[in-house]
C-alpha cells in the first residue's frame, strides 16, 4: 500500500535534509515523500532540486503551514497519509512500518498516533524532553491537550470524508482536526507507546509570548468549534498536566539521554 509523508517547508535549508534522509532510511519501501515549500528563499529550493527520492514537491506562497499541508494531501497518491514537518525526523527506520501495522491491525481504526522525542536544535543527538500520548484522552482535548500530531497517520479517504485542516487556525489547525475527528466524527484511534518521532524545539507556537497567547486562543475556539467545553482557564492548565508529564516520564527521558 502506497503512503504518502507530506512535509510542509519555509526557509528550511538547515533542517531539510535529515527530514529527507529519514524518510529515505524507511524500511518501509512504498513511500511517497511531498514537500510543500512556502517561497523559501534560503536555499531550501536547491536541496529540494538535488534530491530524487523527492516524489513531487511545490514552492510557491501559502496561506501557511495548513494550507501548505492541505495542497500535499490534494497531491497525494497514497491511501495512507502521515505528516512530518521540516524540522521532525524518524529516528528509528521502522517508524512508518510501526504505525501502518497498527493503522492496519483492525479495520474498526480510523487513525494512530505515538510518542515522540524532543531534541536540541543545535544538536538534534541530544534529547531534551519525552512527550508521550499514553496520556491523551478524549476528555483531555478540553485542556488543549492533543497526541503527537508529527507520529499521526490515517487514510486518505478520511481527509476527503471529514475535511482537510482548517486554516483559519495560524498554530492549532492539528489540534482542530483531532477534534473533529474525535468529538464530531467518533472515529477510532489506536496509540502506539514507542516514540517514533524526533521534533527540534523552537516550534512556531513557542517562539514568543504573543504566540502562546494566540495558540490558547486558538485551542479554545476549536473546542467550542467541535462542540467540546472548553475555556482559557482550563486551557492553561494543561502546563500544570505537562510538568506532571515530565516527572512521570523522568525514567524514559533518562534511558534515552544515556544512548
């Protein structure tokens, strides 16, 4: 079965390429890697031209990391779909082997998700904290608390049946589709307790405090969107959850460090 990983990019020309090579480095061999550029002008068009495992790949302006996403899904071929930004990498070979077995393992599951690593962006070797969606529940989504969207995979028909990813949201669009998955759409999950992904710290919804205040913001309203309730106070307290996480995870953060 043909799966497609979508990469949405803009001026992404220090991070690219170990994107790529992880895809490359699959042993899962029918992939089929889109890259979505916004216009980048750093360099990020040549690492692009020079790649051939490259399937299709696009640089022209967006409306954002969304909408730059929706346009791979359009362009996608594959029946499987999963997204891996410019600054994530797998850093296990079998990770797309994983997450299609599980996908496939009933056909009462409509998506799967797992863990993942947060790692320096000087030194991606280096792991900074461990994010696990063993946590994650429905009833959490009120909380702004969502799975490791950079590990989710589900088919393609899902996306055509339930819609692509609002963008309207700047930072929360994930988190509106997972909702809408869940809430609206009661569709099935599976979660797979191995971290299969590597994500840069530095994201765009951590860079400043205006941006934080935006993401809540946004949190909120794709509660309220998808019928969820929700409000800015307990949105907040999900830092207070994500401390507890980091404690409850010390054992596994600690095992990894020592690799």
């Amino acid at each position: 079965m043909l799966v497609s990983i979508i990469t949405p990019c803009y001026n992404s020309k220090n991070t690219l390429n170990s994107t790529i090579e992880s895809v490359k480095s699959q042993d899962y061999k029918n992939i089929e890697h889109i890259v979505i550029d916004g216009g980048s002008t750093d360099g990020t068009l040549d690492i692009l031209k020079s790649n051939s495992s490259i399937s299709n790949w696009v640089s022209e302006s967006d409306n954002g990391i969304y909408d730059a996403i929706n346009k791979g899904i359009k362009m996608a071929k594959g029946e499987i779909i999963g997204i891996l930004n410019s600054d994530d990498f797998y850093h296990r070979s079998d990770s797309v082997s994983i997450l299609i077995r599980a996908l496939q393992s009933d056909k009462s599951i409509s998506f799967v998700f797992a863990d993942l690593l947060f790692v320096s962006n000087k030194n991606s070797s280096v792991v900074k904290r461990y994010y696990s969606s063993r946590l994650f529940h429905p009833r959490f989504l009120r909380f702004g608390l969502m799975p490791a969207h950079p590990t989710f995979f589900t088919y393609k028909k899902n996306y055509k049946e339930f819609g692509l990813y609002d963008t309207s949201f700047k930072i929360s669009g994930d988190f509106e589709l997972i909702c809408r998955f869940i809430n609206k759409f009661n569709l099935e999950y599976k979660y797979i307790q191995l971290d299969l992904v590597s994500m840069r710290l530095g994201g765009v919804s951590n860079k400043s405090i205006s941006n934080r205040i935006l993401l809540n913001k946004e949190l909120v309203r794709a509660c309220k969107k998808n019928n969820i309730y929700s409000n800015s106070l307990f949105v907040y307290l999900k830092y207070f959850i994500k401390i507890y996480d980091l404690f409850y995870f010390k054992d596994k953060l600690n095992n990894k460090l020592k690799i």
